[in-house]
C-alpha cells in the first residue's frame, strides 16, 4: 500500500479533510487536518484516522501509523510557530 492510498482512505473517511503523509507505505506518519474534528477529544480524533485504515493495520499492510489531528484553527496556529 503506498501514501496514495492511504491518504485517498482517510480522506474518503474524514470530511473536508487535509492529509500529508510521511514514510513508507507500512511505517507512515500523518497530518489530518479537518474540521470534523472540532470538539472532538484527541482519542476521539485518533479513533477516527485509525478506523479508515483499521482493516489495512489489522492484515498488517501498515504496521505502524503516528497521527497527528489538527482543526483548521488549530493548524494555522501551529504554522505560526
């Protein structure tokens, strides 16, 4: 499985979402960015990018995915630092 596909899933999974992808295809690191995450606990955040990927994790396609979830607010604070 390569970023592409990966990033098409959560996309396809989390609204009006943004996705950057770093890694290989079975070690990667994501940026999610959406607004479907306003209000929303970290863990609840987390819950969401793993379910649009779990079957892929669970037959060991991915064996590792580092998440990070941002609101649109939230990223623009961060590219500010």
């Amino acid at each position: 499985m390569n970023n592409d596909d990966i990033k098409a899933l959560i996309e396809a999974s989390i609204n009006n979402s943004e996705v950057n992808i770093t890694g290989d295809g079975c070690n990667v690191a994501v940026v999610v960015v959406s607004p479907e995450f306003e209000g929303k606990s970290l863990l609840q955040r987390q819950r969401m990018v793993y379910d649009s990927v779990d079957e892929h994790i669970r037959n060991g396609t991915i064996h590792a995915l580092a998440i990070k979830s941002y609101t649109p607010s939230q990223w623009e604070q961060q590219q500010d630092k």
